[in-house]
C-alpha cells in the first residue's frame, strides 16, 4: 500500500491474483498498524505514533472442573476477578468464568459434576511477553493454591489434535506515560485522514467493542473535517476496510445503520414543556435518501449530526477478511 498525502494506491491479493486498486478512495485500517510495517509506506509521523505503542498479553485457558459436592462448599459466584492481581499484572492467574454457568446458571452448574471454566491470566506490557508454555505452567502452579479459586482439581481441555485450549493474544494497546507527556494520543488523531486512511482499530481508543464502535462514529462524522472527499457518485467510492474484526465490521455496518436511522428520521421528535426539541434537532437539513431506502429521493428532516454521513455514504464496502501480511479482500 502507498499512502502518499494526497493518494493512496491499494495492491491487493485476491485468490492469488494481484489487483491494484488506483486510486483507492478511503482505506480504513482496522487492525494493529504496527503489523503493517512491511506492506503500508507509512508516514514519518505515522510511525512516531505506532512505535509508541505497547500492548498487555493476555492469556485465557479452557479448564474442566469437579464441581464440589459439599453444599456448604460450592461456587457461590460464576465470575471472579482478583483485582490485586490485573493490578499487578505479572502473567499470574487474575480471575476465571464459569462458562457452564453462563449458559445455564450457576445453580445448575452445581448441580452437575463437573464444569468448564476459562481461567484468565494478565501480563503487562514486555519485550519479550510469556510464551503459551510459561503461562500454562504458572497457571498449574499456583491456581490450586489461591484462597478464591473454588475448585479441588482442574484438567486442562485439549483439542482434537490434544492441544491445549488456550488464547495468547496482545491486548490493550496503549502509550506509556512518556507517550503521554509526548501527546501521542493527540498526534495518533491528528494522522486521521492523512493519505485518505483512517485508523479505527481498538488501539485508537480506549479497547472495548463499544469505544470502537464510538470512535468509528466519530469519524465518520467528520470525514470532510479530515480531508476525505469521497466521489459524488456513492457507487464509485473505492473504499478498503483492513481487519474484520469488531471494529471493521462496527465500521462498515455503521455506515450502513446510520444512513438508515437518518432516513428513518422524518420528523423532528415533537416539542413539550418538559421535553423541549434536543439541539442536535434543531439544524434541520433536507437530505435526499440513498437508493437502500425504499423512499425513494424523498427530501426528510434529520439531525444535523447525520448530515454529513448522508451526503458522503459509500456504498461498497468492503471487508478483508484474511490476517496476513498480504491482505486479501472477500
Ligand atoms: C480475553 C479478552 C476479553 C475481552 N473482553 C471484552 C469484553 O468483554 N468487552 C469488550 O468490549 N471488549 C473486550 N475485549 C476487547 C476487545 O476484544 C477489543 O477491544 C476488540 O477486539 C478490538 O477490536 P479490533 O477490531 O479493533 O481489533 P481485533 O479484534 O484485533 O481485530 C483485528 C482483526 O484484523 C485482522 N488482521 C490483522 N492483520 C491483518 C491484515 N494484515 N490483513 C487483514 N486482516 C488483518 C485480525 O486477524 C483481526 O481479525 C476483550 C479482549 C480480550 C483479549
């Protein structure tokens, strides 16, 4: 991918064949930049901001359990999560969930003889974070000895292969404090929209599914704000979402609800004394509708805050699905 200021320029691989997207009107990347180095021509101040980046790992283990049979001794909670040990975050075990529970209350889970319960384990950022190893052993090692883990015996869960069920993924990708002092979080917003790219991965915001899915609101209401000027004609917008992960698919379906719910908007919600017309109302805009609504071309009344999305939907979207260096569309 080149992502020169004012172009950008797509090569992609689709069932092994090279397709070159020129020029490509908006690329949203929508996984961790900093695994894209080999295949972005990223800026110099693109790159001060990924370097600052650092992640946690967690680590999360499928376990089966014996359920206790003393009354007096059974699980009183399906969730626990140790605070002192996230704080710490030295790989240690932090908290577990009682998927049995989940799916059928803890009650039932009791009463059954045995349970499957994910064990989680934190681990602060690192050069070198564990390996799938490390954190298993420390898991035997110490789950049977804290004083608020309910159960007598564990066997770890295998796969068909008798692998163990195990997720070691970076998490919560963050700056440090001399991030911080050094205003990247401000300078990560302010590469929004350089070379017609967006940054909308868990690493722009605070990860959690639902911050992704206000920080890609965000932006799609200030795309002119950013730059980014997408064809007048919708169906002509060349537009690549990089990850299909929550925050490529809050993305792309976003576009999608939003338009909907402006249509949908017709009127004004009706002033009361109690109740009077929230301002974001009050900027009425006639807006015509996209071709997805079945009325067709009719001038509505929708919030202001709509307006902008409404006049730039793009209407293909479309969404990588593979996490490789080579990025693939389907
Ligand atoms: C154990 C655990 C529990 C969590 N629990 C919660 C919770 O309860 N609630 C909550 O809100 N959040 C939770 N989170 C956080 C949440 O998972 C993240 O905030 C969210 O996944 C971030 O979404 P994302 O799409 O930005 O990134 P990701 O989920 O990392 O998705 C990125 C996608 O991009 C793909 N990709 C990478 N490189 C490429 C490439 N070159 N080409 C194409 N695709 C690529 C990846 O395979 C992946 O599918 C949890 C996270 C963990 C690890």
């Amino acid at each position: 991918m080149t992502n020169a200021a004012s172009k950008l320029r797509l090569t992609l691989s689709v069932e092994g064949q090279t397709v070159i997207v020129d020029p490509c009107d908006l690329l949203v990347v929508a996984c961790d930049p900093r695994g894209l180095t080999d295949v972005c021509t990223f800026t110099p101040s693109e790159l001060a901001v990924f370097d600052g980046l650092q992640n946690c790992t967690f680590h999360t283990t499928l376990v089966r359990v014996p359920v206790p049979t003393d009354a007096a001794r059974k699980p009183k909670f399906g969730v626990i999560l140790k605070p002192d040990a996230i704080d710490r975050m030295e790989g240690n075990v932090s908290g577990f969930r009682n998927e049995t529970a989940k799916q059928l209350s803890l009650e039932t889970a009791n009463a059954m003889t045995e349970n499957l319960v994910t064990v989680y384990q934190l681990l602060g950022p690192e050069k070198t974070p564990m390996t799938q190893a490390q954190f298993l052993k420390r898991l035997e090692d110490i789950l049977q000895g804290l004083d608020w883990w309910p159960y007598d015996s564990l066997q770890i869960c295998t796969d068909d292969k008798g692998a163990p069920i195990t997720l070691t993924t970076p998490y919560f990708d963050h700056f440090d404090n001399a991030g911080l002092a050094a205003n990247l979080p401000w300078k990560y917003l302010a590469v929004q929209g350089t070379g017609n790219t967006l940054y909308v991965h868990g690493s722009t915001c605070f990860e959690s599914v639902l911050q992704c899915w206000q920080y890609g609101g965000m932006l799609l209401d200030q795309l002119p704000s950013l730059g980014i000027a997408l064809p007048a004609d919708k169906n002509a917008a060349r537009i690549a979402v990089l990850g299909a992960g929550p925050s490529g698919m809050l993305f792309a379906t976003g576009c999608r609800a939003w338009a909907t719910r402006a249509c949908r908007s017709s009127k004004p919600p009706a002033a009361t004394a109690a109740r009077p017309i929230p301002s974001r109302w009050t900027n009425r805009s006639r807006l015509s509708c996209p071709p997805a609504c079945r009325r067709k071309r009719r001038a509505i009344w929708a919030p202001a805050t709509f307006r902008p999305l409404m006049t730039t939907w793009p209407w293909r979207l479309r969404i990588s699905c593979r996490a490789t260096s080579a990025p693939g569309f389907s």
